[in-house]
C-alpha cells in the first residue's frame, strides 16, 4: 500500500479519514496524495430546453471556501513528515476519484453517515466501489487512527466479490499480525460458489497463516451483516475486508443487504472491494 489516495473534501469526516490514511503511509513508508475535489454538480441545473448551465459565481465562492480549507490541510501536512501532494478540481467527486485511482493501491473515503432527519448517503462510495479497480476503505467518523500492523478479519462467503476484495486486500494482510476468515454458513444460491476453506488456502500461498471461524446462520443470534459484526468485534481486529454489492445497489438500497448494514453501522474500517 504505498499509493494511498485520499478524499479531502471539507465534512465531519475529514479528521478520521485523514489520521487513517497518514497511519498507513507512515506504516509503508508510502506517499499519500490528497485529492480536493469542488463538487460541481451542486452548482449545475437545466434551463427549460434542458441545457445544462452553472452558477459560476457560487463556484467561485465555494471555490474561494475550499481553497482556504486547502491551506489548512497544507499546513497540517507539511507537519506529518511523510510524502504528500494535493491535486484540486472542480468536477463530480465520484469521477476524478475514480479518474486517480488507477495507480492507487488504496483510495480511503468516509463511511455514509446519517444527515438528521434523513438515512445514510451512499452515493460516492457506492459509484466508486462499484467501477473502481482499486480498493476502498471506508472510515468510521469515530476512528482516530488505524493499526495495519493489527488484527484482520476477512468476511468470506465464496463470491466473487469477496474473492476479488481478499486478492486486492494481500498487500495489506501481508503486514498483519493475525488473520482470521469468518464465513457466516447460509445456503448458497449459486452453486459454483468456492468453499470456506478456499479463502485460506489462497492466504497460504502467499505465506499467510489464517484462522478460519465458520458460523451457521441458524444457531446465530441477528442477521449474517449482525453476525460478522459481532464477530469481528469480539476478535479485537483494527479493521474488515469484505466484497461489496453482491447484488445491484438498486436492490441493496431498497432491500437492504450485507454491504449496506456494514457500511453504515460497522464501528471498525472497512477494506472493500467488488
């Protein structure tokens, strides 16, 4: 992990996904490069033919606005000791930070948080995990800081998403201090899922020692998101790795689903890919 790619915008989250990504570059002697992005779409609506046109003087003042929160972060940065460089633009956030993601070996971005009144906003992170290549960890609010050289829980159901999240997730495991998979045991729809100890033989090759923890649904207490959040608690990890949106987000947002639980109520960071 020795590109790490950072969203800085300036929210409630800023301070955690921050003290996370300077952890992990300080960890991998690594370079973090801090992306500003002034999210245009706000500013942009159609007249009655439907012509797209922008309010160019509230992007001005919201650019004059980030800019000075910009400073700010140069300032902290220049403070940390490790390599950094900040790229600003004035785009929809989801595209330039997918658009910088190609040569990241991490993109780190808040978990959706509850505005009052309202449910989690999973807009970004969602458009993001679905096209990116690159894996995303998704910060709580409450982290403050972030141990890689800690414990890991890898969620394993079989998929291919949670296979492509372990692959994507080597380089990191690689520097953990214990690995444990946990599969919470339901029927599989798809018969060509791969088996439980799959995950763990794969680890293996790369010379990682896991501990596999299979868990039947039945004698468990919540759903399979609440299972694997109990669990991973209870086993002290720093943070999770999991595939993402096994099923369309369409689906997940009107039905719910396991990714939609983790991302908004796990209390630990989340590794994810899809």
């Amino acid at each position: 992990m020795k590109s790490v790619l950072l969203h800085i915008n300036d929210d409630d989250g800023l301070e955690a996904r921050m003290q996370v990504a300077l952890d992990i570059v300080r960890a991998t002697g690594g370079h973090l490069t801090c992306l500003h992005v002034t999210p245009i779409q706000t500013f942009v609506g159609a007249d009655g033919f439907g012509a797209a046109y922008a309010a160019g003087e509230l992007i001005a003042a919201l650019e004059r606005k980030e800019m000075l929160a910009r400073g700010q972060i140069e300032t902290q940065l220049a403070a940390e000791g490790v390599s950094w460089s900040i790229l600003q633009e004035t785009a929809d956030p989801a595209v330039s930070l997918l658009n910088h993601s190609g040569l990241s070996d991490i993109i780190v971005l808040s978990s959706p948080r509850k505005a009052k009144g309202q449910g989690a906003t999973f807009g970004v992170i969602g458009d993001v995990v679905i096209k990116s290549r690159t894996p995303v960890l998704a910060v709580p609010d409450s982290s403050r800081s972030f141990d890689i050289n800690g414990t890991a829980v890898v969620a394993w159901n079989g998929s291919i998403e949670s296979a492509n999240a372990i692959r994507l997730a080597v380089p990191m495991l690689t520097l953990a201090s214990e690995i444990h998979i946990v599969t919470v045991e339901e029927e599989k729809e798809d018969a060509n899922y791969l088996p439980s100890t799959a995950a763990s033989e794969y680890l293996s090759r790369h010379g990682l020692t896991s501990t596999l923890h299979a868990i039947p649904l039945q004698s468990a207490s919540g759903s399979s998101a609440e299972v694997l959040v109990g669990k991973t608690v209870k086993l002290g990890a720093d943070y999770l790795v999991m595939g993402a949106y096994g099923h369309s987000r369409i689906a997940q947002y009107f039905f719910g689903g396991v990714t939609r639980f983790m991302l908004r109520d796990a209390p630990f960071p989340l590794l994810i890919a899809h």
